[in-house]
C-alpha cells in the first residue's frame, strides 16, 4: 500500500466538520459548493491533490474563525470522480500523508494553503509493535462482541496488513467510535502513543456498553421498553 508522491508545500484545502481522512484511507465526497467546484477543476487538470482537514468547531465559536482547520491534516488523491447532471461531483479520495498547516494563504477562489510534510515513528521495525497490535486487536473484536460496528470483513483486511503504522491509521479511521478522538488520533505522531492512546478509546467504549447491556439486561433496541 506504500505510495510515493511528492507533495507540494502548497495546496488547496477542504475544511470540513466531523470528518478525518488518515493516510491510506478511502473517503466520499460529495462536492457541490461553488468554490469545491472550481477546486475539483483545477485539481483534476493538475495533480489531482488536495489536503483534508477537520474543522475546529469548538475554536470556531470561541473566536468567531471562518472554518478554523485544525493544525494536523492529511493530503489526499484523488482515485475517482464522477460529475453528475447538476454539476455536482462524488469522489474517492485516497489518503496520502499527514501534513501540518503552516498558514492560511488565500480565501479565494477556494482555501489555498502552506504545508509542511510531518513523520511517524518509523514503522520498518514492525516487531516492536506486535504486542500492542494484539492488545487492540483483542479490544476490537470485543468491542464487536459487546455490540460495536465491528464488521468482520474490517479485522480480515486488518489482519493482512504488514506495516504497524498502516494497520493503525485504517483501524483507526474506520472503528475509532469517536470523530474527535479521530483527530486525536492523526496527531498524536508516536506509533506507540498512538497504539496506547486508541486502545484507552476503545477499553472505554467496551465499558460503556458492557455496562449499558447490563441494563438492558440482555434485550435488544426493538425490546428495551420491555426491560
């Protein structure tokens, strides 16, 4: 899965709430705003990159900020994209590297921005990171049994990835539960800090909904009023 791209230092940028693309990761995108539009365009007949960032809401309504991004993001590819009849677009866009967002460069006719390339701990020693594999992996397929979106067509694919960094950022992307722990996540550039910071998330969601099964006593959304 390894992609070699030379990314520019400067891109444009989608600023979106509730959303973190990782390296490696699949995203849908529906564009329809006028200045993504004019992006997609200009992307397409180019490099096909842009970066995807989340948006920092909470510094949003703190400051008053237009789309505050958040400082960690990812520069993504576009794989696919088709144009529907009322100029729409959807896309697949893959992920390609964590990048840092040194500064806004201009509004118009879409966010232009500077970046700068940001690395993890390097994952060519990937014994070292078996153990918390395991310990994550473990907490997942309890997740799934307690109840959580754990489909088993994920941990396969998991399963038959080699490098600890790559198993990491996917498992994080499609069963970390929380989008703001997503982001947390994507920050957090030590593998091993990112490996014991996903499994406190997921120890937290087992206990959760352990303890809301106990409650239910055992019955289902459709029985509950029952209990």
């Amino acid at each position: 899965m390894s992609m070699h791209v030379e990314i520019p230092t400067e891109l444009p940028v989608m600023t979106l709430s509730n959303v973190c693309l990782f390296p490696h990761a699949m995203l849908p995108l529906c564009i329809f705003e006028p200045r993504y539009r004019q992006m997609l365009e200009d992307v397409l007949e180019s490099d096909r990159l842009f970066v995807v960032a989340g948006q920092d809401t909470e510094k949003a309504r703190v400051t008053g900020e237009f789309e505050p991004p958040f400082q960690i993001a990812s520069v993504g590819v576009v794989r696919a994209s088709h144009q529907n009849q009322d100029e729409t677009s959807n896309l697949i866009v893959q992920g390609l590297a964590r990048v840092r967002i040194k500064r806004i460069l201009a509004e118009e006719p879409y966010r232009l921005i500077e970046i700068e390339s940001v690395s993890t701990e390097s994952g060519d020693d990937n014994a070292v990171f078996l153990p918390m594999r395991q310990q994550l992996t473990d907490l997942l397929v309890a997740h799934g049994k307690l109840g959580g979106e754990v489909p088993d067509e994920i941990m396969d694919f998991l399963g038959s990835l080699k490098d600890a960094d790559t198993f990491l950022d996917l498992a994080a992307y499609t069963l970390c539960p929380d989008d703001r722990e997503k982001q947390t996540l994507l920050e957090t550039l030590s593998t091993s800090a990112r490996f014991a910071h996903f499994q406190k998330i997921i120890q937290r969601a087992n206990e959760n909904l352990a303890i809301d099964n106990k409650l239910r006593g055992g019955l289902g959304d459709d029985k509950i009023s029952l209990n």
